[in-house]
C-alpha cells in the first residue's frame, strides 16, 4: 500500500493541506491579535485623554467655584456694611422695661435709662419695640444664610454644569 504512487501522492497532498492550513490559522491568529492589542492601544490612550480631560475640567470646575465663594463672600460683606450702615441712622431710643431687667438681673444694680434730648421717648413696654433690639443680630443671621444658600446653589449648578459637561464627552460621538 504504500508502495503505491498514488497513495504516495494523496499522502503528500494531505500533508501539504495539513501545513498551509497550520500556517494559514497561525497567521489568521497573529493578525487578529496585532488588530487586536492596536485597538486596545487606542483604547487606552482614548481613556487616558479622557482621564486627562476630567482632570482639567474638575481643575477648572474648582476654579470656578472658589471664584463665584469669593464673589458671595463680597456680596455678603457688601451687604452686612450696608445694613449696618443704615442701621446706625436709625435714631436711638429707650430700651424696654423687661429688656432692662434682663439686663440688671445679668449685670447687677444699672442706673434708670435716662432720655435722650430731642429724641422721642416710645413706651418702653411696647411690643414692637422688643423687635427692633435684635434687629441688626437677625438682619446679620438672615444675611448669612442667604450668603450660605446662595453659595449651595452655585456649587450644585457648578456639580450640574460639571456633570452635563462629563456626560456629553463620555456619551458624545
């Protein structure tokens, strides 16, 4: 049988068949690997730039935020000087009855308030007038939380701005 040409010939054949098809999946499997460890490389520099470009945005999204505190902080002040201001014209007056008592009970024995010349003299047991004691200490509580808001809502729209802005790079073409 082995004698034989043909046998010979289809066995030669066989093995021919049998090696390019080796060698063909060999190289199939190296080109595929090279497309493959190619696209991971881009991959990887496409996250790497990425990364790189949050890193700035988050850089400059910081930025941002601690000039607009700076800017709120200034308004504040502005805002605290301004109402003192206009809360040192207020003309003085009297301080209530229940007020000084408070007060002499704290401090010990204080002498009688005495009138102011030329100002009116308002009854000291009036209920409005308790209202205008801690006038300037509540315009200053009101004003810091107004400041405290106003800075929560610029750094939530900075977070919104920032997140919008990530979520379009992230899911943009």
């Amino acid at each position: 049988m082995i004698a034989r040409p043909q046998v010979i010939v289809g066995l030669v054949l066989a093995a021919l068949f049998v090696g390019w098809t080796v060698i063909a999946y060999r190289h199939g499997v190296k080109v595929e690997r090279a497309d493959w460890e190619k696209a991971q490389r881009i991959a990887e520099a496409a996250a790497r730039q990425t990364e790189h470009d949050l890193a700035d945005l988050a850089a400059k999204g910081a930025a941002r935020l601690a000039e607009k505190e700076r800017l709120l902080n200034d308004q504040a002040k502005r805002s605290a000087d301004t109402i003192r201001t206009l809360l040192a014209g207020v003309p003085e007056c009297r301080v209530p009855a229940r007020v000084g008592r408070v007060l002499d009970a704290t401090a010990g024995s204080v002498p009688a308030t005495a009138e102011i010349p030329g100002s009116i003299s308002p009854d000291p047991d009036d209920p409005s007038l308790g209202a205008l004691i801690g006038l300037a200490e509540t315009l200053d509580t009101v004003n810091e939380n107004y400041r405290r808001c106003a800075l929560n809502i610029q750094r939530l729209n900075g977070v919104r701005d920032w997140y919008e802005d990530v979520r379009s790079r992230v899911n943009g073409p």
